[in-house]
C-alpha cells in the first residue's frame, strides 16, 4: 500500500503536552517538514525557551536547547556565533517573544543575527491559565481581563511583524495563521515562493534562514 501521508523524519513520534484544538502541533510538523525538505536535521539547532513551548525539546529530534524566560534570541545568538555552519531557530510564545523577551527579540532583528524566530501568537497566556498577553486584542476577554481588554488601561496590542518589519537587520518578517487546511497548504506555497524569484522550496527556505534574521508569526 502506498504512502500518502507521514509523519516527517525530524518530528519525534510521541504524544505531546498541548490542549486539545491548539495550533502547536501543526506549526511543529510545518517546521520538521522544512528541515526534512532541505537535509539539515544533523546541522539544525533548535531554542526551547519557557512558555507552553518549554518541551518543545521532546518533540523535534535536532538538537536543542532550553534558555531562560525571554532570552531565546539571546541564546540563538550565542550559539549561532558559535557555530556559525549552523541552522539555529527560536520557538517563543506571545510572553517569551513580546514581553519578558521583547528587547532581547528587537535587538537580535536590529543586529542582523543570522537566526529564525518562530512566533506563536495565540493572543493569551495559555499555559499559566489564560491571563492577557501583550497581543490579546481590544474587548478580549481574558482572566485578567474578565470585562475585556481595556485598550485605555491596558493600551493597544503590540504588533510584533509591523515593528519588526522597519528594522534594517531583518531579512523577513511575515504572519500568517495556522488553523485550517487552506492555511496549511498556504505554509506549503510560502515555502516555494518567498524569495519571489521562482526558487525551489529548499533553495528559498535556505536563502531566507541564511540571510540574516527571519521573523515568522502564527
């Protein structure tokens, strides 16, 4: 019987740690399938930081790395200047990248470092009960925000890619969303087109992760 669908190489085949309905799962297996398209498995590093990504290390089987609250891009800067032959990408959450972490974020995207950051915007703190994070959006309602996000108490959301996106340092900044079938396909086209040269899917993901810092919401 021919194979038609499987789990990529790099995803490892265990049960994971996130809610039922949450969007991790298919942002894991889009990244394992990029490192399984382009053969870097053995030359990929990845950073783990705390939030609801904090196991990410059980999940993927290229190296990585568990860094402190916030200082993923730090930790991928070290590393990456380290070993400079590596592929190195941070996995943050709304907290880890756009609080706690945020000035650790803007200065590695104003540097240039040769890294991708893999931002997972789910508008919440999911793992420490559901609290309003720094992109929950106006009239959210939240834990914290029981009556809804208060834009003139709590201010307006940040908008991680918009700010990025001025910064000279950054090669690519791009948001996207992760929770349908038309999306998932959508992932795939990027894939193949963002250089918007007419590249290769693995020439195009080697360009960008290659060329100093790339920034990916979902």
């Amino acid at each position: 019987m021919a194979v038609i669908f499987d789990r990529p190489k790099s995803l490892a085949d265990v049960p994971t740690h996130y809610c039922p309905g949450c969007t991790h799962g298919i942002i894991h297996r889009l990244i394992a399938e990029v490192i399984d398209e382009m053969g870097i498995e053995g030359d990929t590093i990845g950073i783990a930081p705390v939030g609801c990504a904090v196991m990410a290390y059980d999940y993927f089987k290229c190296d990585m790395i568990e860094a402190a609250h916030g200082r993923a891009p730090a930790t991928a800067t070290g590393v990456k200047r380290a070993l400079p032959d590596k592929f190195v990408f941070t996995y943050q959450g709304d907290g880890d990248c756009a609080a706690i972490g945020t000035a650790e974020t803007v200065h590695a995207a104003t540097r240039g470092e040769n890294i991708v950051v893999i931002f997972v915007n789910n508008a919440i703190y999911g793992m420490t009960g559901g609290q309003m994070a720094p992109t929950s959006l106006p009239g959210q309602v939240t834990q914290t925000t029981p009556y809804g996000r208060d834009v003139s108490v709590a201010g307006n959301p940040i908008k991680m890619v918009e700010m990025l996106s001025v910064l000279d340092g950054v090669a690519l900044a791009q948001r996207v969303a992760a929770d349908s079938i038309s999306d998932r396909w959508q992932h795939t086209k990027l894939r193949q087109f963002s250089v918007g040269d007419g590249s290769t899917s693995r020439a195009a993901r080697r360009f960008i992760i290659n060329k100093r810092t790339c920034f990916q919401r979902f």
